[in-house]
C-alpha cells in the first residue's frame, strides 16, 4: 500500500516538474521574441488564484509589464490530449478581456525504431479569436477589408 503511494507521488512530481518546464520554456520564448513584455510563469500555474480577478496572477503565465498582454496563457505538456477539458479551464479562468489561448505539446513517439510523430508545439484558440486577431494583422499592412 506505501509502497503505492510513493509510486503515485513520483509520478505526481515528475508530472508538475514537466509542466513548470514547459511553463518556463513558453514563457522564455515569448520573452525572447517580444521584450516588450514581461512575461513570468505564475505560482501554482494560477491555481493559488483561481479567485482572484487581477490579471497579473492568474493563467499559467502572467503579464507584469504596463504594456497590455492580450492572452490568458495555458500551457499543456501531455502525451494524451484532452482539449475539450483545457478549453472549459482556458474559458473560466479568463478574466474579461483577454482571449483564452491553449499552448500545448505534441510528444515525440516512436514505433520500431522510426519517428512516427514528431514532436512540436500547437495553439488552440476560438475561431472568432483567431479571426480578430487576423483582422487586426491585415489592416496594419494596410490592406482594405
């Protein structure tokens, strides 16, 4: 029965290091790219303040710049893929305001020696979302509607 246990809390910290790694590595890359921002990774993933309505505290990574962030960031580092559920989280955590977006992690597998996936990263956000966002990138090319 101990022995059980140990092997499910091993199993519970290599799952919430994993998600911190991914967390950081997202939050690096964004980072990197636009210094405008200043992206950290928020404690507990956001759990701690899942109450709170300040957007410097909640999603997976946060915002503590003055210049306004427009997403609510969930990061997801899993094998197996549950985007119905992580949609619901993204949705009822936002705050008002800013678009919901999942990062997630494809693994890499492996089938008799040869990849079989590769591994890469993949956003998912509403289709509205994605269409404002596209609308805004074509009228600042100045481009008519």
């Amino acid at each position: 029965m101990m022995e059980e246990k140990l092997k499910v809390s091993k199993r519970n910290k290599r799952s919430k290091d994993k998600g911190r790694e991914y967390e950081a590595e997202i939050r690096d890359k964004f980072n990197s790219r636009f210094p405008i921002f200043k992206l950290r990774r928020t404690q507990q993933s956001g759990g701690a303040h899942k109450d709170l309505k300040h957007e410097t505290l909640r999603g997976d990574i946060c915002n503590f710049s003055e210049t306004d962030f427009p997403f609510h960031l969930e990061c997801k580092n899993q094998a197996t893929w549950s985007l119905p559920s992580w949609i619901k989280q993204a949705e009822e955590e936002c705050i008002p305001n800013k678009i919901p977006l999942i990062i997630c992690k494809q693994q890499q597998k492996i089938k008799e020696g040869k990849v079989v996936q590769k591994k890469d990263d993949y956003v998912c956000l509403k289709l509205k979302d994605f269409l404002d966002i596209f609308e805004y990138y074509v009228d600042a090319c100045g481009r008519s509607k």
